[in-house]
C-alpha cells in the first residue's frame, strides 16, 4: 500500500510519525518501525510533472500483520523541498541513533537449497530492502559441497555488524560448527571435552529461509516468509540461545543450535536425506510412509538432565558447571529430542502420557515419545503439523 500526503499532515514525535491520511484517518508508525526515509527521483519529463505533483520523499515502513507475517508500506511526501529535505534528515538522524540496527552485513548465500532460485531472490527482493534501510552488504555465495564452510571460515567476521545465511537448517549447521570450533581454536578452548567452558559467538546471525527445511526460520519468525525474516534482520536485535554438543569417544562431533535427536526423528532426518530427489516431498512423504509401514524402533535409555549454575556471562551458559542431578528418567523410548527453548516446536502444557518435557528459561527442552501405537503417533504429528495447541491434550485427555 501507497499513502500519499502532504508534508503538513505529518507530525515527528520522539518515537513515531502521526500521519494524517484523510479527513479522520490517521496512522502512527513507530520509528523503530521505518525501514527508511529517501528522496525522490522527479520525473523525467517536464509534461509528466504538469500533471501531477512528484513526491519529495518516501518512508518506508513495516506493517505487521496475521500468523506473524510483515509486510512493507510506504507514505510518499509532497510539500516544499526545503521541508521534507529537513524530515527526511530527522527521521534518518533518529534511525542513526539505533544502536542495534545493523550498517553492514555479510550475506552467505546456498544457491542450490530448497527452490534453487536464491540468487533470484535476493537480487529482487532481499537486496532492495536492505538498500532502502541503508545497509551494505557482502554477498558470499557456495559453488561446491562444503564450500560455505570454506567462505566462513576466511571470512572476517569482525568487520560486519552480523551474517546473514540464505539456506536451510543444514546450512546453518554448516556455518555454525565452522565458526564456533574456529573461535573455540583461536581462544585455546579444548571443545572435545564436555565439561569445557564455550567461548560464545560475538557475531549476532540471521537466517533467511530459502532452503528445504527451515525449522530455525519457523522457531525464530513464526514463519518461513522471506520478506519477514528480510525485516527482523533490519530491525536488529538479538535473541542468545543455547548451543549443544553431540559427543562420541571422548571427541566432538558437531555442535548443533536446532536440536539433537535419538531414535525417532534421527532416524527419520537419515531416511528423509536418503530421498533428496522428492525436494520439499519428502517431508510429507518419508515420514508418512516411515511411520505407517516401518515397525517403530524402541530403545533402552537413562536421560538425565543437570541444572547449570547461573552464568555472569549474558550472552549464554554454554559449558557452566554442572551440580547434582535434578531430573532422571530411565526407560523405553521411541525418542529423545533436546532443543534450545527458543527454537522449541513445543505449543502447550504437554503432560506424561506420550510426551514429557522439562525446561527452564533460556536453557533446553528435552523431549522424550513413549512406545504407542501407529495410528495414534500419526495423529499426533498431524496436529503438530497443524499447530494445534491442544496436540497432546485433546487426545488424551490430559
């Protein structure tokens, strides 16, 4: 939507714009909700400019709306150059001053992931906005197999404000191990031994969803709207979330900020990957056909789950001493999953019956599935698909 007004019916307050459209419409934008104030090119002919008067200048602004989804709007200004010069250096002046907004980027692009049309995406959406809210960015983009790990890791990281990734959930967990054991190496931080106090990533990352699975994007926007994720990462701001290590003969074998699973949806990602040539399918297909015709693989296990002591440290707890056990749980299992508490897929107050979870804020959500029967399994990951509140507590009753 195009607004276009007079410079006299706009009003800079400290933190918004008050714009009056018409007689009684009026509309409050937020200042940390402009994504940029520019001049206007005038027209090209001298005709074209007789009949209607070209606006001076352009605030572009985001509008928020259902299921999470943002959108773009822009109020196009008319009035004396001199004025809208001067509320266009205002409204640039108080977008300067946000300190957590970022001025450069670096944008790591997988040009094969989901669609294959990343490329496309960014030069004709993502790199006009970010343009309009006044950021620069380096474009980084992988050629070959384990090629972004290459870029990563030679990239300076120090001289952006935050990367972006243009990818899935692998190519995030590709970045991530890169840069976490190259800062672990460079701090002289044995990552190999559990107990090893982390040293935190001090770049802030954005995803952008553009690949097959996009689990993070979901946990993060609510969504998987390109356009949407485009403007949280021009708003800035940081959410800190728990990293995990997956450990195996006294060594690491990766580092994860999504999940790390055992039994069920492991072994679902495996089969899942095995069949790449269905695309986005086979993430339909696989685990409708996984879980109907294949005999669910139970498993012994003893989880047990060790309170941290608080961290001086704000940026995470990553590595913090462990004390005396504060839950056990030993038995059979379909399933253990562990998640980051932000980036949990968890929508209600699940109880005991299928699904058990225990979480503090701002550390992890472990989630362990019982034994049932095969229908039952179905309808549950059917509600959850659908993101039904009640996905466990319809069902059973809970």
């Amino acid at each position: 939507m195009v607004w276009k007004v007079d410079i006299k019916s706009i009003v800079l307050e400290a933190d918004e714009l008050q714009v009056s459209v018409r007689d009684n419409d009026k509309c409050n934008i937020k200042i940390c909700d402009v994504i940029g104030c520019h001049s206007c090119e005038r027209p090209a002919s001298f005709l074209s400019s007789l009949f209607s008067l070209p606006p001076n200048i352009a605030i572009r602004y985001i509008s928020k709306g259902p299921k999470y989804k943002w959108t773009t709007e822009t109020v196009e200004v008319t009035g004396s150059e001199e004025e809208c010069e001067a509320l266009k250096n205002r409204i640039n002046e108080k977008l300067g001053q946000d300190k957590e907004r970022p001025r450069k980027l670096a944008v790591f692009i997988n040009p094969i992931g989901g669609s294959q049309n990343s490329l496309d995406v960014y030069s004709r959406v993502i790199c006009p906005l970010f343009k309009a809210a006044n950021i620069t960015c380096d474009v980084l983009v992988s050629e070959r197999p384990k090629h972004m790990i290459e870029l990563i890791s030679g990239f300076d990281t120090a001289s952006v404000d935050g990367l972006v990734l243009m990818g899935g959930d692998g190519t995030l967990l590709e970045i991530l191990n890169a840069l976490l054991t190259k800062v672990q190496k460079e701090s002289g931080v044995d990552y190999d031994q559990p107990t090893s106090k982390l040293k935190p990533l001090e770049v802030p990352i954005g995803v952008i969803p553009t690949g097959t699975g996009n689990g993070t994007a979901k946990g993060l926007y609510g969504n998987i709207d390109v356009v949407t994720a485009v403007l949280h990462i021009i708003k800035g701001g940081t959410d800190f979330n728990n990293v995990q290590g997956v450990y195996s003969g006294g060594k690491l074998v990766s580092f994860s900020a999504i999940l790390v699973a055992y039994g069920l949806f492991s072994d679902l990602i495996y089969h899942v990957d095995k069949e790449r040539w269905l695309k986005k399918a086979r993430y339909v297909v696989v685990p409708l056909k996984y879980m109907l015709f294949k005999r669910q693989r139970v498993f012994k296990a003893k989880v047990t789950l060790f309170p941290r002591k608080p961290c001086s440290d704000s940026q995470g707890a990553t590595g913090s001493e462990e004390s005396e056990a504060m839950e056990e749980k030993e038995g059979r299992f379909a399933s253990v999953t562990s998640c980051g508490a932000s980036q949990s897929f968890l929508c209600g107050p699940f109880g005991p019956s299928l699904v058990s979870y225990i979480t503090q804020p701002g550390d992890f959500v472990v989630v362990s599935y019982k034994e049932c029967g095969k229908l039952e399994f179905l309808n549950h990951f059917v509600s959850f698909g659908l993101e039904k509140p009640d996905a466990v507590s319809t069902m059973y009753g809970i």
